[in-house]
C-alpha cells in the first residue's frame, strides 16, 4: 500500500500532460508571499501560455470586502523543486479586474523603469545578498545563540546548515541564478547571493528565492525571518547589499561612471533609506559593518560605508559597486529599480 511519501512523490508524467502551476505574489504587508496552485496543460516553457487568475484581496489585506477580486498576472516562470517533473513555480504580481496595479504591486513601476530605452541600452547587472536569520519556531529565538560565527563550521556554530543547503539546490534546480551562500556573523543567520542576474530578472529571482526559502522552513519547522535586527543588542543586523553594475561602469572608464552614480546616489540618499525596508533604523546605527542611517558615505573596501567600491573595480578602472544600505526585508522589486532610476534617469533640478 502506498504512504503518504509515495503519493506526494508521483511522477504524473507518466500518464497525464496535466501540471501543477503554483501562482506566487507579494502580500499585503509587502513582505509576506502568497501562493496557490492550479491545474494547467503542460508543458509550460513560457510565461504568455498561462491564464492569470484571481484571489480574494480583502483575505490579505489588498482589497476591500465588498470589492474583493484581484488578478494575479503571470511574470516569471521557475521550475518547482517540491512538486518536480514538468511543474512550475510561477511569480505574478497584481492587478484590478480593470487592470490597473495594486498599491502592493510594486514589479509594475520597477518594470517600467526597466523598460526605459536609457536603462535597457545599459543592461543593468544586479547581485544581491539576502541575509536572513533562522528562528526556533515556539520561542522567535535564533537557532544557537550566540557565538563567533561568520562562515563558521562545527556543530557549535553553524546552525540550520541542511536547511541552507537544502535551499541552496532547491533554487540552483528551480533556475534561480543563486551564486552562493555562507554563514553570517550572528548565530543562526546566513545569506545567499543571487545574481549576476539583468534587470527585473533579479527581483523575480530574489523574491522566488524567498518562497522557496519559507517552504524549506515549515518542513523543518522553524521560523524564517528577514527582520534587519531580530534581537536587539551589540552585533551585526540583517542586510541586503546589492551590487550593482551597468555597461558603461563594466566596459574602461568605467569607474569614473561610478563616482558619477554614486554622486547622484548621494543626492537621494533620504529617498533611498525611506524605500529601503522597515526597521532599518536600528541596523544602520554606524556600527557593525553599517554607516549611520542619515549619513551618506562611501569608499573602496570600506565595510562602514554607504556605498563600497571593491579594489578590484578601483584597480581595474571599471567594474561595479555595492548599496549596503538596503535591510534584509526590502523589496528587490523597489531597491534594484530605484538605484537605475537615480542613476540613470534621475536628473537634479
């Protein structure tokens, strides 16, 4: 007789060309994910082949009762490491049954910006480094706590490291482009880094990385939480760097393309620091690798600043630079269109 295993695990390719889409988007609060699967003919290879479909907004805070239907447009499709075979993994965002955005939807603005002539001539590169902060589920208490521990290894210091490996293949096998992962500096906190990826490409891949990071956590039964500081008190917070570059910054001279973009990045610091997460407050204190949240600062290598230059890109004459300023909760849908709108189309008054 079959078990439980055995029926989550059937393959359905063997005898039907059904598969099973599961539609994501971004919830109310605009950090919490939302999914639900259907039923479609297989296979999928591209997003224009799926119907959109619909939720109930007022259950998640993105409609009012009484007008509750939102429509959920397919954006990016990824392969499902839970359900495998043909079955997708599928990151909408939302729209009005009249199809104008939702206030939460914030891909629409991001790929407006992207689609700009000035911004796609440029093919924006972005790399981002999710820190995130594994929590025992009853308590809200990191796994481990505390200790010395960035890319640490041993019983006594790297903790959740199946959960993190367990994700690191999920998202390599859904075709996320993650390009690693380690430990952090606090107990039971670790990153992965997503990219080089174009564009919005990279928002899409970081916010499905997430899902399937969640996923991972309710089998193992522990909390995820992507709070810039979990728990108070005198140690590293929880970030999102992110590294971007555009082509004029990658090819010679470039690095004189970066000073410019990190000058106008300057000029907008407050417009940035108010986009980039909620709570951000209590991890860029000037401490812990951050700079004081109302300073803007920058420098090659310089851990403490703003915005750093890596030695290379200095060396070199070209290359890339990285926002340290975004907190681990930030939307990468707002953050990665907002340094190529400041950079690139913004224009000082």
């Amino acid at each position: 007789m079959a078990n439980l295993t055995d029926l989550v695990n059937l393959n359905l390719s063997d005898c039907s060309d059904k598969i099973i889409a599961e539609y994501i988007w971004v919830g109310g609060s605009g950090i919490d994910l939302r999914s639900k699967a259907r039923t479609v003919k297989g296979p999928i290879t591209d997003v224009s082949q799926l119907p959109k479909w619909n939720y109930d907004g007022s259950s998640t805070g993105q409609a009012p009762g009484e007008d509750s239907e939102v429509i959920l447009y397919p954006q990016a499709i990824f392969k499902d490491p839970f359900r495998r075979g043909d079955n997708i993994l599928v990151m909408c965002d939302c729209y009005t049954p009249q199809g104008e955005p939702i206030p939460t939807n914030k891909r629409y603005s991001a790929a407006k910006i992207f689609s700009h002539p000035d911004v796609a001539a440029e093919v924006p590169w972005y790399g981002i480094e999710q820190e995130y902060t594994l929590l025992q589920k009853d308590v809200n208490w990191p796994l481990g706590w505390p200790g010395p521990y960035y890319c640490a290894a041993g019983a006594e210091k790297a903790f959740g490291r199946d959960i993190v490996d367990a994700h690191y293949k999920a998202c390599i096998y859904a075709g996320i482009n993650i390009s690693g992962i380690n430990g952090e500096v606090m107990p039971g906190q670790w990153e992965f880094q997503v990219g080089p990826s174009v564009g919005i490409a990279a928002a899409d891949q970081v916010w499905v990385a997430r899902y399937i990071l969640e996923r991972i956590t309710e089998v193992a039964g522990v909390v995820l939480s992507l709070d810039p500081k979990p728990i108070q008190g005198d140690w590293n917070g929880a970030g999102a760097h992110t590294n971007f570059s555009t082509k004029s910054m990658r090819e010679p001279g470039g690095y004189e393309v970066i000073k410019k973009a990190i000058d106008k990045l300057a000029l907008r610091h407050k417009e940035h620091i108010a986009a980039y997460g909620e709570g951000n407050e209590r991890r860029l204190t000037g401490r812990h690798e951050t700079a004081d949240i109302n300073t803007f600062k920058w420098g090659v290598a310089n851990r403490g600043a703003s915005i750093r230059v890596g030695r290379d890109t200095e060396k070199e004459g070209k290359g890339y630079f990285e926002d340290r300023r975004p907190a681990s909760n930030m939307d990468p849908y707002v953050v990665t269109g907002m340094i190529a709108e400041t950079t690139l189309l913004w224009k000082q008054n």
